[in-house]
C-alpha cells in the first residue's frame, strides 16, 4: 500500500508539471470568451508598428508555429480572426513547410517555412503573433523571432507564447500579462519585467501579451481595432458572438488549487474511463469553433478530441487552412460543431457539455485552464459573416 500511495504521489506530481504546460499551453475560466462584461465594448491600444512603406501596402502577419507542438486555440484563432478581418497579409508559417501538431488536439499543414517566407517578405513581417509552444526553446524559432524583431516587428505573445519571446530576449524591462501559472517564472527570469494584473492583454512598446488561451479572442479583435478602426472589429465581432473584447479580467481568480490537482489526478488514474471525442468535419468548418471544442475536451484527462471525416480525408478550414482528419472511431463518442451558433460560443457550449458528462469539478478545471470564466449570460445563435 505504501509503495502504491508513493506511486500516486509520484504520478500527481508529475501531473502537475503537466498542467504548467495543459496550464500555460492550455488555461483557465469561462465567458463567452468574457464577452459579457457590461457596458464596455472595446479597448484598442497603441500598437509600436513601424511606418508603413510608401504605397500603404497592407501589413503582414505572421502567425508562428512549431511543428513539434502548438497550442491549437491560439494559433488556430489569431489566424483565422485576423483573415476573416482581412486586416492585412496573413501568413501562417513554421521553421518547416508541412504538418504541425496542435496541442491538445488536431493537425494541420502550414504553407510556409521559414525560409519561404523570408525569400517572400524580406522586409519582415509587421506583427508575429506567437503561441504557446512545446519546445519554448526551440533554436530555429528563437532565432527567427529575433530578426523579425530586429526589423521592426511587433510580437504577440498569446497565453505561454510570451515565455516564447522571453526566451527571445523580447520581454527584460516589459510590462506583461501572461498566463496564471507562468507569471512568476516570467518575473524570475526577466530583469525589469512587471506583471500587470486585472488586464487581458498589455502592449509595451513592441511587445503584446495575454492572459490564458482564452485571451486569443479578444486580443485578436483589439488588434483587428487597431489596425482597421472600431467599425470592421465590431462587425467581426458580432460574425463570432463577440460583445466585448474589453481589458478587463478578473486575474485573482485563477491558479492551480488542491481540488484542481485533485481532479486532474483522479481523471488520469481512472484510465479505464478514458473515452474519444471525435467531432466530425468537411470543408469550410469554422477554426473559431472547432478550435474552442476541441481544445476543451482534450484538457478534461478524461477525453481526447479527433477530428474525423469518413474518408479519413484532409479538409480546408474556413480559413484555408488544410485540416488532417481521422476516421471516425465506433467505440466513440460524437461531439457535433452547431452551425446554427455563433463561433465564439463553442468554449461555453462545451463546457456545459463537459460538466454534464464529467461533472462540475472537470468542467471547472478545464475553464481553469484555459482561464475563462463561466458566463451568466450564454451564447446566441450565429450572425451573418462580416
């Protein structure tokens, strides 16, 4: 008995280590994406981007990701909000041209590498927008972001993406928001950085960072204000059951506690409880959505999403993305994407769903952490494309 209560301990606490990265690449309590927050309906800020070239051509986007492992909602949610905006060029792009693994959940092929894209725009890009990644580390990605910032780059950093640009020397001396569980090894490793509690997302100078995956909204909708006015933000905002992307956010809320550890743990031994979550899709499915449903049912340790056609065969994404499919699987269960609901709702739906199956305690430890707090006033049906 002892040696099994020590293997516990052992697992629980391994576990916890894997929240640091389900909790920075995967965070916290739920609103429709915290779109019902009164009467506030936006707070664009100052973004430092370098002057336009003569002829006022579009600015170029990046949005950065490691084949290895990328946080799925926020890499799959910038991309797609900043396209649907067409606020300017947006590029998904990877140290290698081909698949990318998204964690917790899906695969996709980017079209551009690296190189590709430097040869394309040697300029550089105006905004890399950088998730939470695997390997924060990763050598090629550090010294990509490096140059991109040495040409004038502005880098927004979502969730754990800002200990991406922390490793990249990007955030000594910078205001921050960042993740529940990253704040403190953030302020650890960078001279001169200050947590900024009680907001969503905090520009300095080049730098933009966020709060938990839930944040991807949100910011991706300031930006969309920034660089396209209040009126093209509120139209995409409503396309996707957005009422608000204000600063506002209840940062005290979140943390890691004992009956989170408790429910993780629990979730992960009973091993034998463990059940597929396939969500069927074909060509057009919304990023938004599929994103939201799959990233929550992959953090419950009890689930793990598949997106599944019957072919087996890979589907475009709204936003042209290529989407790697599964077969779907008998012994699963199925989780269907509602095309009658607005984008932005399918966090909040699957939560409801989550805590109906799995109970209230896995329901808030998923919310947790993709730091979202649970609405008073549910989502809607969808609204006409902007």
């Amino acid at each position: 008995m002892a040696i099994l209560w020590r293997w516990m301990e052992v697992v629980s606490m391994g576990l916890i280590a894997m929240a640091a990265w389900t909790a920075g690449a995967t965070s916290g309590f739920a609103q429709p994406m915290e779109a019902h927050q009164g009467a506030q309906t936006s707070a664009p800020f100052a973004l430092a981007l370098r002057p336009p070239p003569a002829g006022g051509t579009a600015p170029v986007i990046a949005v950065l990701a490691l084949n290895e492992g990328t946080e799925t909602t926020d890499f799959l949610v910038p991309h797609a909000v900043l396209q649907l905006a067409q606020v300017g060029v947006v590029e998904a792009v990877a140290p290698r041209a081909g698949a990318v693994t998204l964690m917790p959940a899906l695969q996709v092929e980017v079209p551009r590498s690296f190189a590709a894209f430097d040869s394309v725009y040697p300029q550089g890009a105006d905004i890399v927008v950088v998730p939470a990644l695997h390997i924060e580390d990763d050598p090629a990605v550090l010294a990509w972001l490096q140059a991109q910032a040495a040409k004038g780059a502005v880098g927004v950093g979502i969730c754990s993406g800002a200990r991406v640009l922390g490793r990249a020397g990007l955030l000594d001396g910078r205001r921050f928001a960042g993740h529940w569980y990253d704040r403190s090894t953030l302020l650890r490793r960078h001279a001169g950085a200050v947590h900024v509690p009680g907001q969503r997302y905090v520009a300095d100078g080049p730098v933009v960072t966020t709060t938990g995956v839930s944040a991807s909204l949100p910011v991706s909708l300031a930006l969309v204000e920034t660089l396209a006015g209040a009126e093209r933000a509120r139209a995409v905002a409503t396309a996707l059951g957005m009422p608000s992307w204000g600063l506002a956010h209840r940062s005290e809320r979140f943390g890691l506690s004992l009956a989170h550890v408790g429910t993780l743990s629990i979730n992960t031994l009973l091993f034998w409880r463990h059940e597929r979550i396939d969500i069927p899709v074909m060509d057009g499915v919304d990023d938004v959505a599929l994103a939201l449903a799959a990233d929550a049912w992959s953090r419950t340790y009890r689930s793990r999403a598949e997106a599944v056609n019957a072919l087996a065969s890979p589907v475009h994404l709204r936003s042209g993305l290529l989407l790697r499919a599964a077969p779907p699987d008998a012994s699963a269960t199925t989780v269907l994407l509602d095309s009658g609901m607005h984008p932005a709702c399918a966090l909040d739906h699957s939560l409801q769903m989550i805590g109906q199956r799995y109970g209230a305690a896995t329901r808030q430890w998923v919310a947790t952490q993709l730091e979202y707090e649970d609405p008073v006033v549910r989502c809607g049906t969808a609204g006409p494309s902007p």
